[in-house]
C-alpha cells in the first residue's frame, strides 16, 4: 500500500486517533482539543463519552463511568425511585411466639405479684441485713481470691504442657486428668476433712527425718481454706486449658521474632506471647469469673460464712426458706450483672485492632 493513497491516509489518520485516545487519561479534560474528534464515526462518538465521562469524574468524587446500569451518557444517576417495593410474605410464626412469649411472662409477673408465698414483705426486710450483706463481702473476696489462684496455676500448667519436656508435659496432664475429673464438691469435702489423714502438716526431711516445721491440720485447714484449696485447684485446670488454647492462638512467628530480637524466653513470654493472646482467653476467663462467683455458694458445706451460708443460717431459725432464697438469687444476679459490665468493657478493650481487622476480611 503506498504511502500516499488515500487508505493509508486513513489508517494513519486512525492511529493518531488511537495514540491520542491512549494518552487522554494522562491529560486533563479541559486540554483536548475539538479537531481530535473530526471524525464522523463510531470511534469518534465513543471518545466523546469517555471525555465526558472523565470530566464529570474530574468534578465530582466517586462519579462512575456511564458503562454502570444507574448512570445516564452523561455521568449522573438515575432516577431509582421506581423501583419494585420488597413486599415480605407475613410471618406467622413469629407472631405466635410473640403472643405465647407475652402470656408466659404475663403469668410470671401475675404469680410474683399476687402470690403470697412468695412473702416480698420479708425479701425487702433481710435483703439489706448485716448478716447477708457480710457474706455478700465473703462471697466476693473468695472469688477474687480463688480466680487469681486460678489464673497463675493455669499459667504455670499451661507453660508446661506446651515447653516440650515430657515430664513436665505428664505432670501438666495428670494436673489437668485430676482435678478436672473429680467434682469440685467432693474436692472441698476431703481437704476440709483432710485431718483425717494426716493429723499434722509437717515440712521437714521425709522417710523419718528431722522436721523444720510442724502445725496440726485442724487449724491449718480452715473452711475458708479448704474452699480456697477446693475451688482454686480445680479452676486452675480448666485455666489452664483455656490460657494454652489463648496461647495456641497465637502465630509462632511472634516468638521466632522475639527470640531473634535477643529476648529472653519469659520476656517473649509476659510481652510478646501473653499480650496477643488476651483476645481468646479473655472471654471465657470473664465467664469462668461469673461461674465461680455462683460456685463459691458450694463452700457453704464447709461452714464458710458466705452468702449462701449466711441465708441458710436466718432460714434456719425462722423457717423463711423461699424468701430467704430470693435474697441470695437476687444479690447473685446482681453481682453478675455488674461482673457482666466489666467483662464487657475489658473485651472492648482487648479488641481493639481486631475487628476493623475482621471488617476488612469480611
């Protein structure tokens, strides 16, 4: 084809229009010229639009090309006004639950209300009472206590299961088998009553030696102590399972970087390793809290002056069972409640970087 016929002038003509329409995205809008578009075809008409398009872009955030189904040629929305309306089909069903729901809280409140057995008169009497307001204070500092116990025995148990020494890792195990497989009451029972296999707790040389320390057991053991030993051994296995799957949790990449930094294992451990994993153990650490709040009701069979202790004693003298239950049910409801709170705030607190994190995932 010779250069100078007129296909060849239109192919080069063509071309121009080609590398033009290429760098127009490197040019503002404003800067293209009318003569670019003398042609009179399809290609000409198309270019047209993208100028359009782009300059509507270049004035207002977020436009989009006039390709999406909303947009009109010249860049704006449509009217989507007229769309279909979603018209859900009746729910029936939930209708139903929501008038038996209503009928049974109805009744409850009816029975509350009207029913004498259940004595409000005597509930708001001793609600407030020297007595229950002392095991109020007993029941809170032996759950503090015997969830801190709880805690640092779950993380010495954890640590071993998961160093690599077989002896170590036996001994984690058979701690966890133990106190996780007896119940918790028979565990109170027998080191409350522990006087009965060793009448004195003695420190010394075993096999008939010298004795450095010696005290009866009646007196070291007290009911405060055997509910102490009782609930805190046994909550430190369930911690225990509970801090390893926090720690599990997180990438070994932490450590392998930690140790290459030249940090020590117990430094990578409280600060690098311990930190990452609150986000899993917090949660249910907050639930195993509000469950032992409730179980230290069970130190009551060893005479411990907790709350439900200190309700069974005015109960039995003045035969008030049922609203002397009531009393206990509502401080322990109460004190959940405010345990719930806390827990709340100090997941929100663990969480933060997670859940943009999670958004972005999803």
């Amino acid at each position: 084809m010779a250069p100078d016929s007129p296909s060849w002038s239109g192919l080069e003509s063509r071309k121009s229009i080609s590398f033009r329409a290429r760098r127009s995205n490197a040019l503002p809008p404003n800067r293209l010229r009318d003569s670019w578009f003398d042609q009179g075809d399809r290609t000409t008409q198309w270019l047209r639009r993208c100028v359009a398009a782009r300059a509507d872009t270049s004035t207002t955030s977020g436009a989009v090309m006039n390709a999406h189904p909303a947009m009109d040629t010249t860049g704006t929305s449509r009217d989507m006004s007229k769309a279909p309306e979603i018209i859900h089909p009746p729910r029936l069903g939930r209708w139903i639950g929501v008038i038996l729901v209503g009928t049974v809280m109805a009744w409850i409140v009816y029975q509350a209300l009207t029913n004498p057995g259940f004595q409000w008169d005597v509930v708001g009497r001793y609600l407030l009472d020297v007595g229950v307001l002392k095991g109020v204070a007993m029941t809170l500092q032996l759950t503090a206590i015997v969830m801190i116990v709880g805690l640092l025995i779950g993380i010495v148990v954890a640590v071993m299961r998961m160093s690599g020494d077989p002896l170590l890792i036996f001994c984690a195990h058979a701690f966890v088998w133990f106190f996780r497989g007896t119940p918790v009451l028979v565990q109170l029972v027998f080191w409350y009553n522990l006087a009965a296999l060793f009448p004195a707790i003695e420190i010394g040389i075993p096999f008939g030696g010298p004795k450095f320390f010696e005290i009866p057991a009646t007196v070291a053991i007290s009911s405060f102590t055997a509910a102490l030993l009782g609930l805190g051994l046994n909550e430190g296995a369930y911690m225990a399972e509970i801090i390893r799957a926090g720690l599990m949790s997180v990438d070994n990449g932490q450590s392998e970087a930690s140790k290459a930094l030249g940090h020590k294992p117990w430094h990578t451990f409280w600060v690098v390793v311990l930190p990452q994993a609150m986000k899993a153990i917090v949660p249910p650490t907050g639930n195993q809290v509000i469950g032992m709040l409730k179980y230290t009701s069970i130190a009551s069979v060893v005479a411990l002056y907790e709350l439900m202790h200190s309700v069974e004693l005015i109960y039995s003298r003045n035969f008030e069972i049922v609203p002397l239950l009531i009393v206990a049910a509502l401080w322990y409801l109460f004190l959940v409640s405010i345990l719930s709170v806390i827990q709340y705030f100090i997941e929100k607190h663990y969480s933060k970087g997670w859940q943009g994190q999670d958004d972005r995932g999803a």
